[in-house]
C-alpha cells in the first residue's frame, strides 16, 4: 500500500475512533468526552498535522450527523492533535513524566474549550459534564469558575485515559509495524 493511501486509511480510522468515543459518551451521559482517542493515536502514530487532521476530519462528520456541539470545539482538538504529536516524540509522554505530559497536551485544550463553553453556551453542552457545571453553580460557585473547574477536571480525566490507552496501543505494536508506517515502507504490497 502507497504511503499516501496509509495516511488517508489510517486518518479515517482515527477519526472514526474518536467519533464512536465521543458517541459512547454522550449516550451514557459520561462527564468524560472519549472523542479525542483516535487524535491521540493518528498524532502518535503518523505525527500532529496528521492527528490535526482527524481531528477536524470528525467534529465535522459529529457535527453534521450527531451532535453540532462537537464542530465549536473543533480548536480544542487541533491543540490536542499538536500538542500530543509534538510531546509523544519527546520522554514527557513516557515512564514517570506521563502525569506532566498529560497536564502539558490537556492545558491548552482546557482553556480553548472552557472559553468555548463559557462564551457560546454558557456551560451547559451535550455531555455529561454539563451535570457538573450545573451541580457547581447550585451549591454557590460562579459560572466562570464551575466552567472552568469542571472542563479542567473532565479534560485531564479524559485526556488520562486515552492517552494511556494510545501509550498502550503504541508500545505494543510491533517496532517494524510503526517504523514502516512512519516512512512509509511497504513489503509486497503489505504493511
């Protein structure tokens, strides 16, 4: 298979990952959102363009299909497929420092995404954390603040378990398997 042909076969497959993730999540009304893995992995995997990409590639199929929430918050998975792409390459995504690089990919996000809720919905969106946001202002915190506690908190948990997942699917494919993808070396036609 042509590199070119791998790109666009896996870009989809990400893409589809992180639209069933995110589907899986709002149907159980989790607080996590589970549709940025498939960016994790095509960033990982292929590089942050790549990872970019898909990431764009399903907010706009979410958006037109499931939830139209999804194509606001497209922003917040380019700065995921970046900054995941660029740290991956990096020992912060690997042994001890993975709480670091997990706080250092969730950050940027974090912030895009809690101004995005804030400003154009006021907090309250399709998923589960809303029952959050809406929990926090009830005892007495601020919008702004329950916003942005609750998108900090759900973001870092999210962004734990799918890049723990994505690290886990990396170190166990086979060395000669990623090294062909990421040259684009194939054999007989097969990868």
């Amino acid at each position: 298979m042509k590199k070119a042909s791998y790109l666009m076969v896996m870009v989809a497959f990400a893409s589809v990952i992180n639209m069933l993730g995110g589907q899986l999540a709002l149907l159980l009304r989790l607080p996590i959102y589970l549709d940025a893995i498939g960016t994790f992995f095509a960033a990982c995997l292929l590089g942050p363009v790549w990872g970019m990409v898909s990431g764009i590639i399903s907010g706009l199929l979410t958006g037109i299909t499931m939830d139209i929430y999804s194509v606001y918050f497209i922003p917040v998975q380019l700065l995921t497929g970046l900054m995941a792409g660029i740290l991956y390459k990096t020992p912060v995504l690997k042994s001890v420092f993975i709480p670091i690089g997990i706080f250092m990919v969730t950050l940027p996000g974090t912030l895009a995404a809690s101004v995005i809720s804030s400003l154009l919905f006021g907090g309250y969106t399709s998923s589960g954390s809303s029952m959050l946001v809406f929990l926090l202002r009830t005892i007495g915190f601020g919008d702004i603040a329950s916003i942005f506690f609750v998108q900090f908190v759900t973001d870092y948990i999210d962004r734990i378990l799918s890049l723990l997942l994505v690290i886990s699917i990396m170190a166990a494919l086979p060395k000669n398997i990623t090294e062909k993808v990421r040259r684009g070396r194939t054999y007989n036609g097969k990868i």
